[in-house]
C-alpha cells in the first residue's frame, strides 16, 4: 500500500528553482574566477572562499528541500528528485516497476 502525497505548491517550486539558480550562477562564477586567477588580486584566497559559501549554500538549499519534502508527506531518507519545470517528484527505488511520480503514488 502506498503512502498520500501532497503535491509541491507553486510558491514551494518557485523557492526551490530560486535556490537552485542561485547556487548554479555562483558556481558559475566561481568557476570563471578559476580560470582567471591571475587576473583577480587574490584570485587563489578568492576561489577558495568562493568554493566554500558555494559549499554552504548547496547544504542550505538540500535542508530545505528536504523540509519541503517531508511536509509533502515524504520521509527524509527516501530517495528523491523533482523535476523543476513540471514541479514532478519522483521517487526512487520504491519498487521493480521503476520510479514513482507523486501523481502515480496516490
């Protein structure tokens, strides 16, 4: 028998597509100062730091994504993804039929 889901709401997908840009563009930059280190005073110590807040903030981002997932009925170590477009979770390893959408496990 499977559990109910509640399904994500559109201000949750927005909040986990903010983060997910955000984090993306940081690395993003992070990863164009690497390349030009020489050309940034400190470029290194730069880096570096960059490396760690960008590292910070991709924990911030799956605590909370969790939280949101757990108010929507599913448990914390279950494994998950969610398709940012369509706001789709799906859930893996939950049988040999293949992966669960959050509409299929009703």
């Amino acid at each position: 028998m499977f559990k109910k889901y509640r399904k994500l709401t559109p201000e949750e997908l927005s909040e986990i597509k903010a983060l997910h840009q955000g984090i993306e563009w940081d690395r993003f930059k992070t990863q164009q100062i690497k390349g030009n280190t020489a050309l940034v005073k400190g470029g290194k110590k730069l880096v570096a730091w960059m490396e760690q807040v960008n590292a910070i903030m991709e924990n911030v981002k799956k605590a909370r994504v969790t939280t949101i997932l757990r108010s929507c009925g599913y448990q914390q170590n279950q494994q998950t993804s969610i398709n940012l477009k369509t706001g789709k979770v799906v859930i893996h390893g939950t049988s040999t039929d293949g992966p669960k959408t959050s509409e299929e496990v009703k």
